[in-house]
C-alpha cells in the first residue's frame, strides 16, 4: 500500500474490473429462466414503469417482473402446445398471437 503524506496527494486507486452492469439476482427468482429471457421480462417491466404516470419504485418493477415471469411461462407453454398439434416443433408469432387471443377472451 502506498501511504499519502501530508505533502503529497493521497494515490488514486483503480479497479482492473470490467465495467459492466451486474447480472441481477432475485432472490426469489426462477434459476431456471434463461438470461435473455430474464432480460426480456426485466425490459417489457420497465418499459411498462416508465409509460406510468404513476411513479414506480424500484421494488415495484421487481414485482411487476416476478408477476410477468409464469404468464410468460404459461404463454410460452401454450404456444409449444398448439405449435405441437399442428405438427411444429417449434413456435412461432401465430403461434403466440393466437394463444395471446385465447388467454384474453378468458380475462
């Protein structure tokens, strides 16, 4: 360690860490759900917060995300089953626009 006298200005300290932004935890989060995914439902939270006219803390966007994360789940699912009965492996927008219809006629 270098120490500073009082003649001489205190040494400054640099980091050789990366300087990107840390990876969130939740800690009741689903280990389960894939970055991107995660990324995806942290996104459409805060797009949703920032459209508010009402102020949203940051613990609410937490809460909005851990609301979205099994309907997003629940959606996927639904989508991979009608993608399956018409003989799909995967996905696709139709997929998901038809399954989108079907959940909002049940509201």
């Amino acid at each position: 360690t270098v120490k500073a006298s009082k003649s001489s200005p205190a040494a400054v300290r640099r980091s050789s860490r990366a300087k990107g932004a840390p990876a969130r935890f939740r800690p009741g989060g689903d280990a389960n759900v894939p970055s991107d995914v995660a990324q995806m439902i942290h996104d459409a939270a805060a797009a949703a917060a920032a459209k508010s006219v009402v102020p949203f803390e940051p613990s609410a966007v937490t809460a909005l995300e851990e609301a979205l994360e099994p309907m997003l789940e629940a959606l996927a699912e639904a989508a991979a089953a009608r993608a399956e009965s018409k003989g799909r492996e995967n996905f696709d927008e139709d997929d998901l626009k038809a399954v989108c219809k079907t959940f909002m006629k049940n509201c």
